[in-house]
C-alpha cells in the first residue's frame, strides 16, 4: 500500500532495471516519488518505467541509458534530471557487479581488479559527485549507497570485491562527513548472500570450483547467519525506505547490515 511519503520528491536510482535496483525503484514510486532509472539495458529500463508508470500513474518515471563509470553521462543525466523535475532530492546507488569468483589474489588479473573498482566504486562516486550540487540546491537530500558484507570483513579469494565495498564504506562516511551542514545524509547499506539471479551465479561458480553442489553452497551460507537463511531483495528495499524517511533524518555515515545475523 502506497504510503504517499515522498509525493513531490525526485529519486534517481543506478542499476535500476533489475535486482536490488528494480525493488527500490518500485518502492519509491509506490510512495509517490518521481523515478528516474539508471541502468545499461535499454530495453529492461524501458520496460519497468512504464510498469511504475501504469501501476503508480500519480507520479512520472524516466528510464536513461547511463554507463556509471563516464562522468559526461552521469553528469548530464543529473542536469536533465533537476531540468525536467526540478532537483534531486534522493540518490540510491544499486550498479555493482561482483568481479572474479573464488580466485586467490596471486590469480586474480589486474585489468579486472581494475574493473570492479571502477564500477563500484567510481560507479558509486561519479552519480554522488554529480547529484550533490542539485541536493545542495535543493536544501537537503539522501543518498544511500550499497557496501556489502564483504566491506565490513576480508573476503577470502575475492580481493577486487571486498576491497571495491570497503571503500563504498569509506565514500560513504567521507560525504557524510562534507554534506550533513547542506542536511545531505548519506549512509551505505551492507547485504549479506541475497537471493536473485546474481547470487545463483555466485553459487554456480563456487559450485563448480569446489567440487559441491549448488545445495550444498547455499547451505554453508546460510549456515553462516544467525537466521540461518538468505535475505531477499525486498528486505534490502525496505532498510533503504527507512534511510529515506524521515524518521531516518539523523542517521549519516553509517553502514546497516542486511544480513541476517551474518556480521555479530
């Protein structure tokens, strides 16, 4: 049931065709937010604006192909954003990918360490670069970014990953830090094993690299939680609609686990 809480306000959501980023993005427009959707995969934004569109027709999608990494994109989807709506108030940063798996360090190729750190972190930095100066403008914003839980501990045979979320953590505090006197608060949110087509391909290669079955790798993760069990999209969602809301105007620089008891 839509909660009307952010009528008038202006989301721009990265990745947000599929995933983490299509569950937020229905959120947001379920609250009566204006969308504005990221992503690479022109067909699938296409497709999910006019899905908002016809169940949420109160408020209004734009769906922008935009490469996160290429600041003269990011950077004019920003300036056509605040054109078209009149600001920004919310940035929710959901691009990522995941890198190699299950490949030690002295395996791991430089040009695709390289690659994960320019997707999820100058991913992640460029669209909050660019969308600063329209909050600014606007007199206060939000800004969620995706950490993961392999940004708050090391993640063994995944260095290019764990070292890309670590310094999601670190942008995250850094803005913090520089916009809470311009009321911008910006937190990270940090999932642990999420169920979806990401993690079955994860559990796919771990699979197969160790000689077990896909079962089996979804039970040893979830055996290392708490709940004993994966988190899904829609809780990941819903931890990023309380950092929006206003009874979030106080939380800034912080990261919140998702991860059912994984990081105690």
């Amino acid at each position: 049931m839509s909660s009307n809480q952010h009528t008038g306000k202006v989301a721009v959501v990265t990745g947000a065709a599929k995933g983490i980023g299509g569950v937020v993005t229905e959120h947001l427009a379920r609250d009566g937010a204006h969308v504005v959707l990221l992503g690479r995969d022109r067909a699938a934004l296409d497709e999910h604006a006019a899905l908002l569109d016809q169940k949420y027709p109160a408020r209004e999608s734009m769906a922008v192909t935009c490469d996160v990494t290429n600041e003269a994109e990011v950077q004019a989807v920003m300036a056509s954003t605040a054109a078209r709506f009149g600001g920004i108030d919310f940035l929710v940063n959901t691009a990522g990918g995941t890198g190699p798996i299950e490949t030690s360090a002295q395996d791991y190729p430089a040009e695709e360490f390289r690659a994960i750190l320019e997707l999820n972190v100058i991913g992640t930095f460029l669209p909050c670069k660019h969308a600063i100066p329209h909050m600014i403008a606007r007199g206060g914003g939000r800004i969620v970014n995706i950490s993961g839980t392999s940004g708050l501990r090391g993640y063994r045979n995944r260095s290019g990953y764990s070292s890309s979320k670590w310094a999601v953590r670190g942008l995250t505090r850094t803005l913090a830090l520089e916009l809470g006197p311009h009321d911008i608060t910006v937190n990270d949110v940090c999932p642990n094993v999420t169920n979806g087509g990401r993690m079955d391909k994860i559990v796919a290669t771990k699979a197969a690299r160790l000689g077990k079955t896909p079962e089996e790798v979804y039970a040893d993760f979830a055996g290392q939680t708490a709940l004993g069990r994966f988190v899904e999209e829609e809780d990941i969602a819903d931890a990023i609609d309380f950092l929006l809301s206003p009874g979030a105007k106080n939380i800034t620089g912080h990261d919140i686990p998702v991860d059912a008891g994984w990081d105690v």
